[in-house]
C-alpha cells in the first residue's frame, strides 16, 4: 500500500514537472541560437571579412610588385602613374572604383530591393507591401541612416571625418593659402571640402571608408538575400531565433511568415537573388583590393568604425 502510494506521488511530481517544462519560457532552452548573437552559420560566413583583410595584407607584403612600389601615406595609396602602379585595381582611376565602390550604396540598394520584390519570399505579387517586406525596408532604412551619419552628414561633417579630427588630422592647404591670413582653415573642411580647396587631408587616423562601405553592403545583402532565400526553400539547418511581445523565443519564421516546409524542393535565388549575390560578389573582390593596395593595415580593420571615400 506505502509502495504504491509512493508510486503514485512520484508519478504526479512527474506530471507536474512535464507541465512545468510545456509552460517554461523558451528561452531557457539550451538548443536554441540566442536571438542577440549571430548564428555559427552567421559567424562563419562573417569570417570572410576578416580573412580577406589578412590575406590582402600578407600578399600585399610578399608580392614583389606590391612591395617595391612606391606607396604614399598621405593619399593612401600607390603611385597613380599608370606605369608605376603595381596593379589596374592599385589605381584609384581602374572602372571598378570608379563605376561601382564609389557608387556602392546605390548598387546595394539595387540588389536589395530587386531582391525583396521579385523572389517569392517576399510575397506572391511584387507590388504587394506585405508585412516581410515592410520590414525588410524598415531594416534598410535603418542601414541606410547608419551609412549616411558615417559618411555624408551628422549634424554637420560625418562621423568619420570628426573622428578623424578629433585623432589630429586636419586639412592642410597649400602654403599660398595659409600665406593669405588664415592658417586654421584646415580646421572648417570635411574631406571633401578640403580636396576641392586643393589641400591635402592628413595627419589624423583615416579609416578606410570602402572597407566600411564594402563590408557594409555586402553582410546587409547576405543577410537579407540570403537567409530569406535559404529559409524558404528549407534549406537552412539552423534556427534564428527572435524575442516575441511575451519574452518567449520564437523561430524568425514566424517573423518572417514562412512556414515550414514551403518553397521545399524549389531553392531559386531567381534573377533579384543573382543580382544581389553578384554585387556581393564585386563587394568582396573589390575589398580584396582594397586591403593589398590601399590604407594601412589599422584603418583597414576599422571597418566596421565610419567611412570616406577615397
């Protein structure tokens, strides 16, 4: 009678810690990805950045050509001569730059928008807003301000140029200039302004605005392209995970209205994901150059810090 009775008080203690555990918030589960830090698959992919950074670096000091050119600390880069430079992509000039890099946040928005209106994951119909898309475009928006305090305007000069300053650089003019009674007017320029009075900026730590600017663009259209890809065909093996209004956690497929199971067997990046990962692509190989030819190695790892175009 005591065995049984005792059987039957351990099955209840049983039952009501399953219930607890049905009732427990989810977030105390230890198999779930936390919704503050990347994913290991995120991590992995972000690993580029870094990677490309080191070995740009290391094959800009073993390469012969690289080495023996020639290298001005001022403008941050190689002689512009075209039969001095090591390299087309060691010139400032070279098409790349020129048509794509320094109109770099244009292109990204191209692939972000291409993207998110033509590719299924977003909605059935390119011209319905749905709430995924609405999202998406709040999260570029976001992006986008990011960008532009760092480099264009911040209630006055950008980021990077005020922390530029603010490390001692500053614009210094051609000597007819401070000649004429006024040696501080280095000190009202932004870069740009300071370029096209004919000075030179320098003296502060110049942090490589097309490593912030490539790094930027392409981990915002990974991100966006493809994880929304990945997920709808079910492809992904790995849960993101995202806080609801409760405090619970939850699948970001219930952000992102995809359920389980759908698009399974059709992964398609379709032309707007090909567009996106081609300007990704660009992206990488353009930091790649950037990292051999242009900025010290410790403006280059300020990637993630502000930029400016060079």
């Amino acid at each position: 009678m005591v065995t049984t009775r005792r059987g039957a008080n351990l099955g209840a203690k049983e039952s009501s810690d399953t219930a607890a555990d049905t009732t427990r918030p989810a977030n105390s589960s230890s198999t779930r990805n936390s919704p503050f830090l990347p994913t290991p698959l995120e991590r992995a992919v972000l690993s580029i950045f870094p990677l490309l950074l080191v070995f740009g670096t290391i094959f800009s000091v073993v390469s012969p050509q690289t080495r023996s050119a020639h290298y001005d600390p001022i403008s941050q880069s190689h002689s512009q001569d075209p039969t001095l430079a090591p390299s087309y992509f060691a010139r400032k000039s070279n098409l790349f730059n020129v048509l794509f890099v320094k109109r770099g946040w244009g292109w990204t928005t191209l692939g972000f928008y291409f993207f998110l209106l033509t590719h299924p994951s977003g909605g059935a119909s390119g011209l319905d807003i749905t709430p995924r898309r609405l999202r998406a475009m709040l999260r570029w928006v976001a992006v986008t301000g990011w960008w532009f305090i760092f480099t264009q305007w911040c209630f006055g000069p950008p980021l990077i140029d005020r922390g530029f300053r603010w490390t001692g650089g500053k614009c210094n003019m051609v000597e007819q200039e401070v000649q004429m009674g006024n040696p501080d007017i280095g000190d009202v320029f932004t870069a740009v302004a300071c370029k096209a009075a004919g000075g030179k900026w320098s003296g502060g730590h110049d942090i490589s605005g097309h490593v912030f600017l490539l790094v930027l663009g392409t981990a915002f259209l990974m991100q966006e392209a493809g994880w929304s890809a990945s997920r709808w065909s079910s492809r992904s093996s790995e849960e993101r995970c995202i806080v609801m209004p409760d405090g619970a956690l939850k699948s970001a497929n219930v952000e992102a209205e995809i359920s389980p199971g759908q698009g399974e067997g059709k992964y398609s990046l379709g032309i707007g994901g090909q567009t996106a990962a081609a300007i990704a692509g660009l992206n990488l190989w353009m930091l790649l150059m950037t990292a051999i030819y242009f900025h010290t190695w410790f403006e280059k790892v300020c990637l993630t810090l502000g930029q400016r175009q060079r």
